[in-house]
C-alpha cells in the first residue's frame, strides 16, 4: 500500500468551505475526508479559522497554533483543550492523507498534544488547590509512552505521587488527596461535554489497579516493581515515560526502576511468558478469522501487536547489556537491534515497512468516525470507504494489500516464538531402554544421575520450570556426554555444574531458549573445568555467548576502554564501580576462554585480548579510586600515578591463571603536599593511592575477584615503598638495580597515568651500555637459581622445563640488554627484530609460537594445576588441534622440536661465544 490517493471531485459544498491557497495535496485529502470520514467532514465544517491558517502557513503551523492555544493557562482549562483536540485532529489527519507527514510525524504530533494536554491537567488540579505542579507525575506507557500514539487511542498512565510533597485539605490524608487531584486531571482530560473530549485515560496499568486507588505513593510503587511485578509490566515499562506534573520527580522513579525493566542477566523464563501471552492473543484473535472482513489490525496474526512483541522480545533479552537498545518506540528499536546485529537488517527493514502501513491503515479507520477501533469493517459500504482512503480501487485490494503487510510479520514471529515448542523427543521416566537404543555407551553411567536429577536433590531443579526446562534440554544434553571423549568425566562435571546452580529456573531456561549453547556447554563439561567452574558460580555468564559478535575477535585495549568507561558512566558510587568492572570483565574472559575452546580464536590472540582487559579495568578503576580518595585528602599539584604492567600482563600474553605485576609510580615532586582537608606529602599520597587500586583490583565484592596483584617486582621488592617518584625510580634503576631487574623491565609498559617520563626512563635504562660478560654471567646464574627453587613439573611443562618459555625469555631479555635492540615489551615483536638483526635464529620465532600457545592452553584447561603425564583423550585432542598437529603424537613432536629449538639458541647465546 502506498496510501496515494487519486484525483478527487471536491462538491460544491466542500468548495464554499475550502479557503483559496490551499494546496492541491491538502485539497485532495479534504476531499477524501469529505467523502468517506464523517468525522472528519464535521470538522471541515465547523473549524474555518484552522483551514485558513492550514492554506495560509501550512501543517506545522497550524498544529503549533494548536498546541499554543490548550497551553494557554488564561483560557478555562476544559474548552481550551477540547478545542485544541479538535484542531490537531483536523490537521494532522489532513497532513497524513495528504501524503506530506509520514507515520512518525503523525503518531509524534498526536502525542505531543496528548503530552501537554496531561500536564496542563494536572497543573490545573493542583492549581485548584493553591499548588504548584509539584509531588504528582503521570507516567504514560504503551504507545503514548513511546510517542507513537494513534489517531484515536487511550493514554495508559500510570499516577505516582509524593506524600510529603501532595497538597491537602483539612482532614485529607496525602493517599486521598492524591486520589481526588488524580481524579480531577482525569475528568479535565476525558470527560465528554458539548466540545467533545480530549483523552481516553485507562489507568488499568497500574499496579494490582482492581484494588489500588488512582494515585500510588513512590515508595509503594517502587516496592512493587521491584519484588512484585509480572512480566507484562517488564514489557510495559520498555515503553514509560514522564509526561506530565512532576515530571523530574517521574523521570528520577524510572531510572530507579531500570533494573526491573532491563535485567543484566537475560531472562529466558520472561522471554518464555512473552510468547505464551502472544500465543493465547493469536488464539483468540485467530481463530477462524482470515485477513479480510474483522481482521484485527493490533492483535490479529502479523498484525501490529506482533512487531511490537518482535522487537520488544529482543529489546528485553538484550537491552540489559546495551543500553542503546532502550529505544521506546517500535521503529527506532528495530533499527537498534539491526544495527546491533541481534536481528538481520532486511528483516528488520520488511517489519518496519508493515509496520508504517499497517499502522497508517489503522489510522484510516479510526479518523472515519473518531472511533477506537483496529477492526477492518464487516460492512462492504465501510471497507470500499477505507480502501478509498488509503488510494486503493476497492475493499478486494485492500485485503490482498493487508495480506502482503501480515505475512512477513506472522513468519518473522513464527520463527522468534519456536523456542515455545515442546522438546519432540522427551526422555522416558526409565531411561534404560531409550539409552540402550540411542547411546549404549551410557546405559550404566547415566540412569542413576538422570534419576537424582528429576528427584530434585539440586535447589536448581526443584521448581515445576526449572523441571520443565531440564526435561526440554535433556536429550540434547545427553548427545553431548555421548560425544564427549570421556563421558564420565563430562557427566560429572555437568553434574558439578547443576549442584553448583543457584534456585531458579534461568540457566535451564536458556538452554532451552537457544539449544546451540548445549554444544558449547558440552565442550565446557567435558574439556575445562576453569570455565565450568565460573559457569557454577555465576551462570549469568553464559549470555554474553548469545551476542552476535560472541566468537569475534575482541576490539583493541583503546575501545575496550572506551566501552567500560560507557558502561560505568553513572554508577552510584565506588562500589559499583567495582562491581560493574568485575562483571564486565569476568564476562569477557569467560567468552575469550569459549572461542579457544570453540576454535574461534587462537590462543595468541587471546593472550593479547586478557591483557587488554586488565589495561582497561586499571584504566577505569585509576581515576574512580583516585577521586574517591581525593574526597579527603585532595590532589597533589603537578602530581600524577603511573601504572606500569610487567610480565605477562606487559607483555601481552596473558593466561586466564595470570596475576597482574605491577609497578607503581608518582610524577612530580616527592615532598609536595595535596591540597585536600587533610594534606599529604606526595610520597605518603601516591602510596596510600597505590594500595587502594591494589585493594579495588584484587578484593572482592558481590561480582567476586578481579585480579590477583603481585607488586613485588617494584625496587627494593617487599621492603621498598609501593609507588616511588619517576626520578626515584630512574636513579635506583641506574644505580642500584640487578640484572634480573632490567630482565623485567624489558617487558614493562605504561597502562595508566602520563607514560613520558616513564617511557622515557625505561629507554634510558634498557639502552644503556652493558659488560656483556658480567651480564651473561649474571642471566646463567640467575638461570641456576631459579632451576633450584622451581622444578620442572612433568613433561608438559612448557615454562620451567629445559628448552621452555623460561629459556627462550632469558635468551630473549639478554639479548635486548646486551644490544639495546629489540626493546619491545612484546615478546613476538622483540624475537623479530633480534631475528632480524642476525642475533636470534629464525626458528625460535617457531619455537616460542608452539610452546606460548600451549602455555595459554594448558592453564585454561588445568587452571595453573599440574599437568598430568598422561593426558585425558579429549584435552590430548583439543590441544593438537590447536596447534595444528594431525594427532597427540604430532603434537609432542611439535612440543619436542620447540624444546630442541630454543635449547640450541640457549647454546649459540651462553655457551659457544658472544656473537654480538
């Protein structure tokens, strides 16, 4: 449909009536009205003075004249409004059948009257009273909350009051006079007199409205959406907005609510009551009923209601995380959650398109006769009327029209509900013989779990959903064990897994929802208990596997930075702080442990990708503690922390084991006071500082630890001061420091605070000249120590074993020091440029490839525990294909050559002559 209507014969009645300089588009859409929308036609009739501003000055100034005059506050308030209704209903209607304002126009003009209607309402209540619009809000939801009223809809609102703010009189308690101010503005609004009305108000939204009065204080409303509230008004509050009274006062209760409406962890069981109420609307709207004669426009199948839920289901799993999602209208989401990726773009783009017309085809049937209606009429007479407004030849091509709009929408909607279904191949109450058919292998092992499982011994499987859930999943679980390499082991971490589960029916819900996650969580059970053991503890975590971008490669340390500090824009204090950067970053290690296991990732990338996570969780913690703690003891002028990484966090290779080695340092001058209430000299500040962003990465809260944080590479170890003043730092390092030092200063890095002088300091000291003999000397004897204090641990240990990481680093650190090439803290960086140069063979590049990847590897799947001898099939497998070896046996030859590599470079550097 593309509502363009024909030529049209204006009657010498109409002519009389129409002013000159009126355009041909507008005179045309006056004759459509004229003709087929009695209502229209009377207000044609009685409203010259609108009709002249409409040829004189056009659509928008006409409706702005109309909103000025039911803002007039000198004019009595129930005519005024009255009138002004009539006007903006005259010319918007005039403006969408003339084909000059689209939907969005239209449906934005009639809330924005609405909007100021509601408001001067309960200003002229409250007037009444002798009181300033203040402690009352009307709170709108459904389509006027998201400002896509229709032309003749109901204004959902919901009254939320202040009892210490309500006006009383005499005896009145503030519940009563909230009420009867409430009542008030509801009659202003939607009682009928001579001028008509202005809003249909139905204020059945609100909370347990059958026995709640009109008006419900703050705190009880807060209570109720907070531990009370259905599903329903989760979906309802997608859409709520302040519209009139104390809108400050409504605007600051919905951002108290947000957590009831967008939940971080996703909701399935929501999700799941979504689809069941709009599979009961389609029964009752659908039966029996073909698109053609009292098709329902709002509720029948593919009809508006189903864009609506469409996008709503979306914005409700998503929305929690991506607070660009949080769009009220249905449109602005659609185009939210394509571009986001979560729907693909041509389908939002079908939606969107039978939307707009399914929408402006509801319009034509309610400005006929101003009627609530989103029926298409039964009687021939009234459809050939409707199909003439909206341009077409006769009532057969608006229901073949109708039927093009709906078809996309019901099979877009159709596939978002299929999660509804029932499992087709339920497990049986005795599940030997149905083992024994499809997965012999388990008939011994399973039974008795699947037996403890439905008896309910786990708090997670005890409610009738979660039950429901669990028996859905079920068969897809165990085709997973049956798959797993070690069925055993699988099966009992599993069961781990769902000892571990809080009560609540969300993660089986999941599951349910998205059975792909049932491969995903068969490789966790069966491969690594690192993850396994995180999923016990918060399940949550399994959403952010749902994203579309879930197995891409995570942005650099600058975006990631970025994000996190959107994500903390707004939080209420330092310990949320803390606890939104736990959570996001426990969120992003679990996905960077997922893709290894998945094979979407390699482990390189991965390490690079941890350490980026903790760049960016110091980042954003930094300034956060540092403002906290200035509350009391102010800054320090010309003064500034620097956090340096070293390490495998500095050198970008982290594993999920990895601890964070910091080294702290102050810029300026170290006796300098802060200018706080209760001042300190720099050196006393920046160590206080220091220790309290230890204390903010390490320490637990709500969403658990961070990181474990390790300081002792700082000057002096243990017994020096935690941060030292850069020109400290410079002098101990020149004067004072060891060899071993100036090994790890080869990996370090700034990651937070003014990086110049730092930068400029680790250069000095990493290209200064050097005895390569005595440091040669000292790297062999360190070597010998560290071979003393830490024994190699069975043959995959690929750090502390002869020929392993450990080696290849000390080749690699000596090498930079004796040189002064190289000085990248990035160990791959370093190996080419010292390659490059002749120093390195050209095959240790390999070598540390092979033995970094396993490394990453191993502490993912044996979380810093001892690798066995022997290692279990499945590990055995994954690690090969990780490395690209064919089998085991290709990946410990890959390992052995590795090994032989670097212990031969170990050789040409400390054994057989300098060939610097």
């Amino acid at each position: 449909m593309n509502f363009v209507l024909p030529a049209a014969v204006v009657p010498p009645e109409l002519a009389a009536l129409l002013p000159s300089g009126l355009t041909p588009a507008l005179t045309k859409a006056a004759g459509a009205a004229w003709a087929d929308a009695p209502f229209l036609k009377g207000l044609i009739r009685g409203r010259p003075a609108t009709l002249a501003l409409l040829a004189a000055a056009g659509p928008e100034a006409a409706l702005a004249a109309a909103l000025a005059q039911a803002g007039d506050a000198a004019q009595p308030i129930m005519p005024r409004l009255r009138t002004a209704r009539r006007d903006v209903a005259l010319v918007v209607a005039l403006a969408d059948l003339a084909g000059l304002w689209g939907l969005e126009q239209v449906t934005a003009a009639l809330s924005d009257f609405t909007d100021l209607a509601i408001d001067a309402a309960i200003a002229a209540a409250l007037a009444e009273r002798g009181a300033p619009p203040r402690g009352l809000t009307a709170l709108a939801l459904g389509k006027l909350g998201s400002r896509e009223l229709n032309y003749s809809s109901d204004a959902d609102l919901i009254f939320v009051h202040d009892p210490d703010l309500i006006p009383r009189r005499g005896n009145e308690d503030s519940g009563e006079a909230a009420v009867r101010i409430t009542r008030r503005a509801v009659a202003i609004l939607g009682d009928l007199t001579p001028d008509g009305y202005v809003a249909r108000i139905d204020l059945r939204l609100r909370p347990a409205s059958e026995i709640t009065p009109m008006s419900i204080s703050l705190a009880a409303a807060e209570h109720y959406y907070q531990s009370e509230a259905l599903t329903w008004e989760r979906v309802a509050f997608i859409r709520a907005r302040a519209v009139g009274g104390d809108v400050a006062m409504g605007s600051d209760f919905l951002v108290r609510i947000r957590p009831f409406v967008w939940r971080r962890s996703l909701d399935y069981t929501a999700v799941r009551d979504i689809q069941s109420v709009s599979l009961r609307i389609r029964d009752h709207f659908d039966g029996g009923q073909a698109v053609g004669p009292g098709f329902d426009l709002k509720r029948g199948r593919g009809g508006i209601r189903e864009v609506e839920f469409f996008a709503q289901i979306n914005q409700l799993i998503w929305g929690g995380r991506d607070p660009a999602l949080r769009c009220p209208a249905t449109l602005d989401g659609l185009a939210a959650l394509a571009a986001a990726g979560h729907v693909p773009p041509a389908e939002a783009e079908r939606l969107a398109a039978s939307y707009r017309a399914l929408r402006t085809l509801e319009h034509r049937l309610q400005m006929r006769r101003d009627e609530q209606t989103h029926a298409v009429p039964r009687l021939i007479a009234d459809r050939q009327a409707v199909a003439r407004l909206c341009g077409l030849k006769d009532a057969k091509a608006l229901e073949a029209g109708l039927a093009r709009l709906t078809d996309p929408v019901a099979a877009a909607y159709d596939r978002l509900i299929q999660a509804a279904a029932p499992a087709a191949t339920p497990v049986p109450a005795d599940p030997k013989a149905w083992l024994k058919q499809h997965h012999p292998a388990l008939v011994k092992l399973l039974p008795p779990l699947i037996a403890s499982w439905r008896q309910g011994k786990y708090r997670a499987l005890r409610s009738e959903s979660a039950r429901a859930d669990f028996e859905a999943v079920l068969p897809m679980l165990i085709e997973r064990l049956a798959a797993a390499a070690d069925p055993a082991t699988a099966a009992a971490r599993l069961d781990g897994l769902l000892a571990a589960l809080p009560a609540g029916a969300q993660f089986l819900a999941l599951l349910r929802a998205n059975p792909r996650l049932v491969g995903l969580l068969g490789n966790l059970v069966g491969i690594t208990p690192v993850l396994a053991q995180a999923l016990a503890r918060d399940p949550a975590l399994f959403d952010v596997m749902l994203s579309p971008d879930a197995f891409a490669p995570l942005p650099d340390a600058e975006t990631l930075t970025a994000q996190l500090a959107g994500l903390c824009r707004g939080a209420q204090g330092l310990e949320d702080v803390l606890d939104r950067v736990r959570r996001w970053t426990a969120e992003y290690r679990f996905q960077l442990g997922a893709q290894l296991i998945e094979g979407h990732a390699g482990a390189l990338a991965v390490g690079r990708s941890l350490a980026d996570l903790a760049d960016a969780a110091v980042r954003i913690l930094l300034p956060v503690v540092a403002a906290d703690y200035a509350a009391v003891h102010g800054r320090v002028p010309g003064g500034e922390l620097v956090v340096l990484a070293l390490g495998r966090h500095g050198g970008r290779a982290m594993t999920h084991a990895s601890d964070l080695d910091l080294v702290f340092l102050f810029s300026g001058h170290h006796e300098t006071l802060s200018d706080g209430a209760k001042p300190l000299p720099a050196s006393q500040y920046f160590n206080r500082l220091a220790a309290r962003l230890v204390t903010a990465l390490s320490v637990p809260t709500a969403s658990g630890a961070l990181y474990e944080v390790d300081t002792r590479l700082r000057p002096w170890g243990a017994k020096g001061n935690l941060a030292l003043s850069v020109g400290s730092f410079a002098r101990y390092q020149m004067e004072e420091a060891e060899s071993w030092e100036h090994m790890a200063l080869t990996r370090a890095r700034v990651v937070a605070g003014p990086a110049a002088d730092a930068d400029a300091v680790i250069h000095a000291v990493l290209s200064q000249p050097r005895d390569v003999g005595a440091l040669r000397s000292s790297v062999l004897q360190m070597r010998a120590d560290m071979a003393a204090a830490k024994k190699p641990q069975g043959r995959f240990d690929v750090k502390l074993a002869a020929g392993g990481l450990v080696d290849l680093e000390f080749i690699v650190h000596f090498r930079q020091l004796a040189s002064a090439r190289g000085l990248h803290p990035e160990l791959p960086a370093a190996l080419a440029q010292l390659i490059a140069d002749g120093q390195l063979p050209a095959d240790l590049a390999r070598a540390h490839d092979v033995l970094a990847r396993c490394l990453i590897w191993l502490r993912l799947l044996f979380a810093g525990a001892r690798v066995p001898d022997a290692l279990p099939d499945p590990v055995a497998a994954i690690l090969a294909r990780a490395l690209g070896a064919a089998n085991f046996a290709g990946l410990v030859e890959q390992l052995a050559i590795a090994r032989e590599q670097v212990r031969v470079a170990w050789a040409q550097t400390f054994t057989q002559g300098d060939r610097l």
